[in-house]
C-alpha cells in the first residue's frame, strides 16, 4: 500500500512529467537497460558518499526524488510495451481484413463494370467513375458501401454475372456493407491505439529526461566534492564510455612514454 511519502513523491514527478517542454527532452546515450543499471549504481554510491557531496553543498533532500524515479520507470516502462503490444494486435488485425475488403471491392467494381456496360446510363456511369477514383482505406471502405447501394439498384443484372464465380446476391452484398461498418470503426481504434504508444512512448522519454538531468546533477557535485581525488570520480561516478575513454587515453600516454625513453 503506497505511504504518504510516496503518493506525495509521485505527484510531484507527475507534474515534473508534465511540465517538460519537447525542447527540453534528452537522450540517455544508453541502451535503456544499461542505463537503468548505470543509474541505480550512481544512487548507491551517492548514499555511500552522502557526507562528502553535502559538504560539496549537493542538497541531499533531492535524492528521495531522484530514487522514485528509478522506483517509477519500470512501470512506465512496461506501460509503453502494453501499449505497443495492443496496438500491433489492432493493426494486424485490421491489415488483414482489409486485405479481404480490398478484394471485395475490386469484385464490386467488375459488378458495376458489368451494370454500367449494359445500362450504358450517364448517371450509372458519373458513380463508377468516382468511385474508381477513390484511393487509401478510408476510401475503400467507403467505395464499398457506396458499391452496394448501386448494386442494390440492379439486382436484375446482377442476377446475370458473376464476377471469378462469385454471386452477387444479397447476402454477398449485406456481408460487405456489416464488413466495411466494421472496419471503419477498427480503424479508428487502430488510430486510437497508436496515438496511445506515442503518449506512453512520449512518457518515458520525458521520466528519462529526468533521470538523466538527476544523473547530471549528482555527478557535477561528485565532482566538486572529489575535485583532488579524480581517480576515485571516475572510478565510482563516470560512466562505463567515460571510464574507457580515459583509460585508452591513459594507455595511450604510457606507450607514447615508454617509446620516448626507448
């Protein structure tokens, strides 16, 4: 059960959450996991540490905060996946149908082929020619309700082809209306779902971006605090890529004085 403590923590966060501007957003420069690792190390040792970065003037009231972050991103975390996951079983499942749907309307195209030859009506002619014009999903599936109106108006002829074997009765045509109906609705769950991965992907960065601005804040007066003491910096607070910069560097050094004295 959350305490007090961490109610009034999350709030806060939240607000932090939601007061970011996009040009404030930063990147971690790490794989997520890595970071992550890399983040709760620098936690523990700031604990470790504490005295020495007071001293520096680090104001440790701040740390509470900076842990709940890392107590918070794997929710976040694992709400962006959900989010992913839903959204790629919507998408699949529309792609799919609207495979099937796209086949249908070509069938009803060659049906009001048919109809418009054999009526050879100006008005008959005016509709197929719009909707030959039509294109995208939205279209298509519109092309098909508008498809079936049409037909719906020549049963008689309709009754005298059928499109690669396919009757054009009126179940046929009742089964594509309620399939059309239906995707349009899918579509716009489908829609719906993935401007929910780009909130939830948009949440993380920006609890990533406080992160990363806390990470910058605790090595700045780590740091300060071990200013003569480089070595222990280093060792305890820069990063993995840091560290192997400095050690090639070091290398480089030592090999550049053995070949003076050589």
């Amino acid at each position: 059960m959350a305490t007090q403590d961490s109610i009034d923590l999350d709030a806060v966060v939240e607000q932090e959450i939601k007061t970011l501007t996009p040009d404030q957003l930063v990147r971690t420069g790490r794989a997520y996991n890595d970071f992550i690792s890399e983040f709760s190390g620098l936690s523990a040792q700031a604990q470790e540490d504490r005295i020495a970065l007071e001293a520096a003037k680090f104001t440790w009231d701040r740390m509470p905060k900076f842990d709940y972050y890392l107590e918070k991103i794997p929710t976040v975390q694992a709400e962006r996946i959900v989010a992913e996951g839903t959204q790629e079983e919507v998408v699949e499942e529309f792609s799919q149908r609207m495979d099937k749907a796209e086949n249908t309307k070509k069938l009803l195209l060659a049906a009001a082929s048919f109809i418009v030859q054999k009526t050879n009506n100006p008005d008959d002619k005016r509709v197929y020619d719009q909707i030959r014009k039509g294109n995208g999903t939205t279209d298509a599936l519109g092309d098909i309700i508008t498809l079936v109106k049409f037909c719906e108006g020549h049963r008689d002829l309709l009754a005298q082809v059928s499109p690669g074997g396919q009757d054009i009765d009126d179940a046929y045509m009742e089964e594509a209306n309620t399939e059309a109906l239906d995707l349009i609705k899918l579509k716009g769950v489908a829609e719906k779902a993935s401007d929910n991965i780009d909130q939830q992907v948009d949440r993380r960065n920006r609890l990533l971006t406080l992160m990363v601005l806390a990470e910058r804040e605790i090595k700045l007066y780590a740091k300060m605090a071990f200013y003569d003491n480089l070595d222990y910096y280093y060792k305890h607070y820069a990063s993995d890529v840091l560290r192997k910069k400095r050690k090639r560097a070091e290398n480089k050094e030592e090999e550049s004085k053995q070949g003076s004295t050589n």
